[in-house]
C-alpha cells in the first residue's frame, strides 16, 4: 500500500488507537478470550491465503537478496502456523491480569486502600522479519487490555497484512473494535519516526530486534521506551561448584543454542578448581565446535587463543566463548557488573554465604545459582508468555509478560471519610 | 561555592555517585538505619548552625524580593527541624525494601524462580525551595538503598548545605560512604543541565516542583523521569450518593486545603440530585470563600458565574471550584477521563454498580469511593512516607513511596538444572 501521507496516515493510526483503547481496557475477560480463539480459527482457517502472501515475501526476498537464515525466520510453514493460532489459545487460558485488586488493607482513617491492575494504554511494538510476533504481540497486548501498532519489518509485509487480516476477524466476532490491533499498512522508515512521535497517543514502545534497531530508537523515541539490548550472561564456577552440575551448566549456558541473548558469553572459573574443571570443560566446548578465548591463567591450563578486554564485553551470539579464572566471589561479581550487561547470570556453588551474596550483589534481571542461564524465559518463568526481555530498571526488569503490559493504580474504599 | 568548570564537576558527582551506590546497595539494614539516626541527632545538635545559614538564604532571599509566601516556605523554624528530624526516624522505623524476595514458585523444571526487590541505582532530584526536601529524599533514597544527587533551589543554597553536612555526618558514623548523599554545591543553573545528562550515571530523574520546572526537565533529560503534573481531581456526586457524605466529602476535598495536588478542582453532581445538593453545597462554599463556576444547568439552581471550557481544564490550587452537572456515570467518567490529569477521582454512592464501574474505568492514579480525594497521599495509603506522586503510567503511578525507588529482579534458585 503506498501512503502519500505519512504523517497524517500515523496520526490517523494513533488516534484509532488512543479510541479502541478505551474500549479494550473495559472489556470483559470473556470477550477478549472470544477473540483470541476466533483469531487463532481464522488464522488456521486462513493457512492457504496466508502462505500465498508470505510466498510474495519471499520472492521480494529473494530478489533483493536476503540471507537464507532470514529467508528461514521469514518463512511460515504449516507447523509455524499451527504454532501461532496454538500461541493465540494459550494467551486465551491465561489468567486476565486486568482489574486484579492486590493489598487492599484497612487505613487508621478507616478508608481501604489497594492497588488494581490496569491496562498501560496504547502500546507500539516495532519489530523485524518473523511474522509470528505479529500475533504473538497482538495477543498479548489484547490479553491486558491494551490497544497496539504494531511495526513489522518491510520483507514480511504481505505475510503481516495477511496476519492483521485474521486479527481484525478474531476482533470482529468478539464485538471488540479493529482499531485495537492495527498493523501499519506502509513499508515507508518514515512511518517509524512518526510512531516514535505519537507521544499523545502511545504509551510505550517496545522494540524487537538487533542492538542497532533498538539503539535508534532509544535515540529517537518521545515515548518511553521497554528495551533489551545486550545479553552479555556469565557463569561462574566458585571454588566450591559441584564438578558435575558445573560441567552440566556451563555445557548448556553456552551450547544449547547460540544465537539467544540468554546463552552464557563469558565463563569465570574459580583459581581453585580451575585446573580441574577446565579440562574437562575444553573437551565438551571442543566436542560442541565451540571457539574459546582465554585469560593468560585460563591459556596455562587449557590451550586457547588469548582474550581481549573485549572480549570480556562481547555478545557473540555464536559458538565461541571468553573464559577468565578469578582469584573468588568478590572478583567474579566485579567482573560481572563492570563487564556484563544486567541481563542474566549464574554461580554454580555449594556454599550457602557466596549463594546470597551473588544473589543479592550480581546487579542483573536475573540471578541464578546452580541453573543454566537459558531459564531465563517467560515461559519457563511461569510468566505464561513474554513480549521480550528488558535490559532496563524502570518499569519492568527482565522477561516481561502481560503483568509488564500492564500498571497498578489505587483504588480506595470509603464510606465518607474526609480528611482532618 | 563558585565552580568554574560545571561539566567536569557534575562529571565527578555523578562517578561519585555511581561508586557510592555499590556500597548503599549492599548496606545492612542496620547501617542504613545507623545512619538515618545519626542524621537525625546531627541535625537536632546542629540546629544553630543550620538556622544561622537559612539566615543568610532569607536575607538574600528578601533582597532579592522573594514573595513572603516563599519565605515563609523557606524558613527553618525550630518546629520544622525537629520535623526533619522526626521524619528521619520514622523512616529508619519502616522495613526495609532491599532484599524482599516475593513469589517464590517451583517450575516444572524444578527450579524455583522469584522476585527479588533492589534498588534503582542513583537517583537525581531536583526541587525548589523548601530546604526539608533535602533530608526526607536523602532518607529515601538511602533506605531504598540508592545513592543520590540532590539539586535544591538557588535561594535554599545555604540552608541545604547545612543540612548536607549533618547527612554526611550520620552517612559517616555509619560507616556508609558520604557520596551516597551529595547535594550539588553550585546555583548555577547550568548544573541541572548537566544532572540531566547524566545518562551514564544516573538510573532516574525525580523532579519536585511546579509545573514548568517539570515540562522543563522532562523535555530536557536523557534519563527517565518519574515526575508529577497537573492535579486536577473531581469529585462524582451520584444520584444515588448520600446526602451526609456528598456534602462532607465535597467540602472537605475542595477546602481542607487549596494548594495541593489532591483537592478537588472540578464537582460533577448527577442531574437527578444537582437541586437537592448544589444550594447546600453553595452555601458552603461560600462560607469557605471559595468562587464557584458553574455550566448552565448549575447556574439554572444556583448563583455563580459561568464555566467556560478552560475551567474543566484547570488546575486552581486556590479557593476557586468549576461545577459541572451531568446526565449520569457515562458522562462523568467521560468527562474525569477527557478533561482530568489522571491523578485523582471520587466518586460518592451508595450504588454498587456504579462504584464498580467508576473504579475501573476511571483512568487515574488514585480512584476512590466515598471518600475525600485529600486523602491521596503516602502517609495515609500507608506507603510510610513519599517521595512525591506520579501521573506517569510506567514504573510508578500516585503516590510514590520506598518501593517505587526500587527495582525488582529475578532470582532463580535450582540444583544443577539445565534447559533441554
């Protein structure tokens, strides 16, 4: 679709939003399940429609010559359909966070005062290649009660049309407004900026995607923004580590898969047991295909090519590894807050003290003792769904559900209290 | 104090600052407490001492023809420093937030995962004149485990540093750093610009003044800001509110007191009562000498001039009240949501429906039923104390106590588990 424009397409598109808002926060649980399921129908009913519009994508891809692994995400298969309309069904079973009513306490005054869950508002999610955070997003921004704009990547944008199509359905049978999910229609960059601009309708951006995406619009947002940047996780094996959870953890941290912001990037081992575990630990890494990079204490017990100092600071995202041996606990949490980047990070210890205190020192959104860092997930954390996983402090910290879409206002009871 | 480089000074606060904040986060809650009393004592001991530099500020500040409304606000009486004093100990007397793991939960997985609340960081605050803004933020944000830069108002410069220096005194005795409380030795307003650009070392921006100074500095930071803007709260009188509590709350919500952010600005009254109620009311009203602004079917009852559309908007903070008749709960709530600040709203009922309804679909911080909006206040939500109130919707909304100067991050606790 070619929008001449862009601006007033956008501020069209926020005021729709800031409108439906209204209407889905008060919605009832009921009715926002109906749609969630009629949503998930639609897409499944829509599978043969939905391939042919992804099919474009992938031609225009191919033509501008996209990488395969990009080809790969953008692609929906039958099983990656079938995922999203089975997503859309979990989301429905989960309990609604709106209007939940926590702490309410009796005051001396005799008023009672609690705090309610509500919906943020308007949510704007700018995201890249795969079309499926198109339904994951829009189910879950619906779920807690928030309107969304949602901001796909260029090269899937027949496949989100085709998506937003199915939503507006789902929508639709439950009597909800279709302006509560609006795919934005144009591939124009302009149409980001001016997202970033609707301060007066949007509540929150939540980026998704590379470190440079987010990075601009960080720099450009007037709206707050809900962001991840790096995954830049540790593990540390302290003098006291059992051998065979140590080797266990640290295996998985890193080899699971390589490409996560939660896979380990830099392992620091205890000068105690470091000549015991490290060998053991080369040949799994060896085994695995995994590169190491050493400190000069690490290159004395195993043989690896030398770390840098950014190496300390790098997020691979690939099958190599920065390993440091450290003199204990209190250089293992130095290292951790100098050079990571407070998104998750693990001890591996049978010692009760070092356990608190990693727990409570270690200044990331996760914090883990004996478990590999890729736990760290909303699904696995219970959260029951995540949007993303935030890097910053305010607001929401770490994997972030549908309570991370949402606020808590206070509500008081009285029965004519006033003030003296 | 004349500095004559402000960047590299505020340079070296914030560092500072940062350093500091390590240390405060790990601080026992006994040291922390330590400390708060010590402040306490110190400036009890210092009285003298303080009053004699809040001299030089209102010399300086009647030379410089600061209204006697802030002068006043200015002075140090003896009863205010036993207040700050006070104040300090009732903060050393609240628990403590740091540290509070809460929903501890097994996983399938077998591992336990759970929230753990932690401080911010650093915290900048930047306020006008009131000098006792300086001790209540440096107890807050200590208890809460931050370290933080406060940066007063010019004509309070004397005053604040007297009172730094018994904070720094405490911070000491209890061994605590004294960069964990700095209060920003130049007027010069340059300062604030750079407090702002303090990205590198500053978590959140708390700012305490009015509303220019706010608009101001939030146009201006690169850092979060959890701020607070209009107050412009309404009262509901429903057509099935009681006649006794209708008339006590909307008297005491507008008179108790007219300058602050919680009283009433605007009284919406129900067509089908607005005859019985608005000439007892009016009454009053006038009893108080409060003007009264009314829209055309209030004027058809009662005498007073009339309301025009700037009057829904406004904040008065004086003894002025805009009176809106409307057709029932639809238009008041349309009405609080379109012309309101999100603060806080009331509504007065004996309807269990209507009051449902009205707390959820009034979008605001503090929503209340039966009772006064004066009531939308830390001390009396049971926060313990208050570090201001937000209208924002993210991390913090109404009043903010300890815990909206704190973060909370993940913790997981498992015995060698990995992901499969």
């Amino acid at each position: 679709m070619t929008i001449d424009d862009i601006h007033a397409y956008m501020q069209t598109v926020g005021r729709q939003a800031r409108e439906a808002s209204t209407a889905v926060a008060r919605a009832a649980t009921g009715a926002k399940n109906d749609a969630l399921l009629a949503m998930a129908s639609a897409i499944e009913a829509g599978r043969e429609r939905i391939q042919m519009e992804n099919q474009r994508d992938l031609i225009a891809g191919r033509e501008r010559g996209l990488s395969e692994a990009l080809l790969d995400r953008l692609t929906l298969t039958d099983a990656r359909i079938a995922a999203m309309a089975e997503g859309l069904r979990q989301i429905a079973s989960l309990p609604d966070p709106v209007g939940e009513i926590s702490d309410l306490k009796y005051r001396p005054s005799g008023i009672q005062v609690g705090r309610m869950r509500v919906p943020l508002g308007v949510i704007g999610i700018i995201y890249e290649s795969r079309p499926n955070v198109t339904v994951d997003a829009a189910g879950l921004c619906l779920k807690a009660g928030n309107a969304c704009i949602l901001r796909g990547g260029s090269e899937a944008i027949h496949s989100n049309q085709a998506l937003a199509a199915c939503i507006r359905t789902g929508l639709e049978a439950a009597g909800l407004p279709q302006a509560a999910v609006q795919v934005v229609e144009t591939t124009d960059r302009a149409a980001v900026g001016e997202l970033l601009r609707l301060d007066r309708y949007v509540d929150v951006i939540v980026p998704r995607g590379g470190k440079g995406l987010i990075e601009r619009i960080v720099a450009e947002s007037r709206i707050p923004v809900i962001k991840h940047l790096d995954g830049v996780c540790h593990v540390y094996l302290d003098e006291r580590a059992d051998a065979g959870k140590a080797v266990r953890i640290a295996v998985n941290a890193k080899t699971q898969r390589y490409g996560v912001c939660n896979a380990m990037e830099t392992l620091l081992v205890h000068e105690a047991v470091a000549a015991g575990l490290l060998p053991r630990l080369a040949e799994e890494y060896t085994r695995h295909g995994v590169e190491l990079r050493g400190c000069e204490r690490t290159r004395a017990i195993i043989d690896c090519r030398p770390a840098t100092e950014d190496d300390w600071r790098a997020e691979y995202l690939a099958p190599i590894l920065a390993i440091r041996v450290v003199d204990g606990l209190d250089q293992a949490i130095d290292h951790i807050n100098r050079y990571g980047s407070g998104h998750t990070d693990a001890i591996v210890t049978e010692d009760y003290g070092r356990a608190r205190r990693f727990l409570r020192e270690v200044d990331s959104s996760s914090v883990m003792v004996n478990a590999s860092t890729r736990f760290a997930d909303g699904f696995e954390y219970g959260l029951g769904a995540e949007i993303g996983i935030s890097t910053d402090k305010l607001h929401a910290r770490g994997p972030v559900g549908l309570e991370g879409l949402t606020t808590q206002k206070f509500v008081v009871l009285g029965d004519g209290q006033i003030r003296t």
